[in-house]
C-alpha cells in the first residue's frame, strides 16, 4: 500500500487540512498519510541543515544557509528525506498548496518500477521575482517538479538519497533531481499538478496547486479555483484542528 506525505507548514495548516481531507475523499482512508513536520523531523535527527530568518518585504523570512536561498516553506528540502523514511514501496510526495480532484488508486496502478522518481515535467519559468504575499521567487532548473513526486523507494538508486546527503546539498540540486540520471525519472499526466496561473488552461486538474500563492492569501484571494478550495476549507478544516500524522 502506497504511503502520502503532505507537506507541513505551521503557517498553513488549513491548507494542509484540505490537501489532506482531498486525498482521503476518493476513498484512501486507510492509505498511510503523514504530515512532513520539520519540528519532528529535527527532534529526531533527520534534519540537521541549519535556518535562519533573515529580513524580507513583509517580514522574517526562512533561510536555508547551505543552499544560501530562501526557504517559502519548511518542507522546502524535507521532501527529500521520504525514500529513507519510507524505506520501500512507492511514496507520493506534495506540497500543502494543493487539492486533489481525482482518485490516486489508477495512478499507482500505471507506474513502473523502471523509474525511480515519477513527477510532471514542467518547463516552469516564473517571471516575478516575489509569490506567496512578498516572499522571495527563486529559480532553478526543473522548477516545479518536485512539488508532487511519487518515488518508488525499492529503486537503487533511491538509495544514495541519505539523510546525510539531503543535509548537505543545496536545495536547487536536489530540487533537480541531481542524484538521479534523466531516464530514471519518470514523467505524468500535467494535470497531475496544474498549476494555476501557468499550465494550459485547456487542461481538466486532477491536482491543483497554487504555487504562487493560496486563496487564504488576500493577493490571491481571486485565482482560479479559489471558490473550490474556498469550498473545501470551509466543509473540512474550520473549527478544527488538522488532524494528522507527522514525523
């Protein structure tokens, strides 16, 4: 049985509450879903990268000091810590932006066990240089890949992926895949994670992200989609703590 992880942000935890509650409404409520909690992750020794705060637009904003870069979000680099705490089997990883719209059961039923890493391939060049209310808009290459990445944990090549590792390399090498050769990487359907504002419009979502920036945001309060996460919050998350398991 395939395991979720949904990234964690203090900040954002009705986002986390509906990208939760949207994974488990199409009948996966007795999948393995975890919270990716960085407080948890560092009690236990899994992540060690140091961050600071360091002045931004609207306030502090999160710095990871290897990569010399800012962090949006505290799973910023913890992603990448799943195949070593997941161990085997397949593990889906995504952001906390997001809302699934379609069951994910035919979607673990295609992969093949070739490709360790399977993601939607976007050629994402965002052209501001600020997203999420003023916090820093940084670019590398394959941006957006690692948003919602299955990752077979069987794969050998997985293996190189230790905590060691993903505590030294800076954040765009490993958001580029940088331990795994091309054809290992495995590619999806785009609407898989849509993102709204940048993939074609012609595209049904079967996952929306809202990358640069949720409807809880009053900047974003009217992109596309807002009334339905709107929707979602509203019958899943309010008056109620998100519920979850975290590492």
């Amino acid at each position: 049985m395939p395991s979720i992880y949904i990234g964690f942000d203090p900040r954002e935890s009705a986002e986390f509450a509906v990208a939760r509650e949207s994974v488990e409404r199409y009948g996966l409520k007795h999948w393995p879903i975890y919270g990716l909690v960085l407080s948890r992750l560092r009690a236990a020794g899994l992540y060690t990268r140091p961050t600071e705060y360091r002045p931004g637009v609207d306030g502090p904003v999160m710095w990871d000091v290897i990569s010399d870069a800012p962090m949006s979000t505290e799973h910023a680099n913890s992603r990448f810590l799943v195949p070593h705490l997941e161990r085997q089997g397949w593990a889906l990883f995504m952001d906390g932006d997001m809302l699934v719209r379609d069951n994910l059961c035919p979607l673990f039923a295609s992969l093949k066990s070739e490709y360790a890493v399977y993601c939607v391939k976007h050629d994402y060049r965002p052209t501001s240089d600020v997203k999420m209310d003023g916090q820093v808009q940084t670019r590398y290459s394959r941006k957006n890949w690692s948003s919602f990445m299955i990752f077979n944990c069987d794969h050998e090549a997985n293996k190189k992926l230790t905590p060691e590792v993903v505590n030294m390399l800076p954040g765009r090498d490993l958001h580029r895949f940088c331990w795994l050769a091309d054809d290992e990487i495995g590619e999806l359907d785009p609407a898989w994670n849509y993102l709204v504002g940048h993939s074609n419009p012609a595209i049904e979502p079967k996952c929306i992200h809202w990358t640069s920036g949720t409807p809880a945001m009053k900047s974003y309060a009217s992109v596309p989609f807002a009334d339905e996460w709107r929707a979602a919050r509203d019958t899943w998350a309010v008056g109620r703590e998100p519920a979850f398991q975290g590492w």
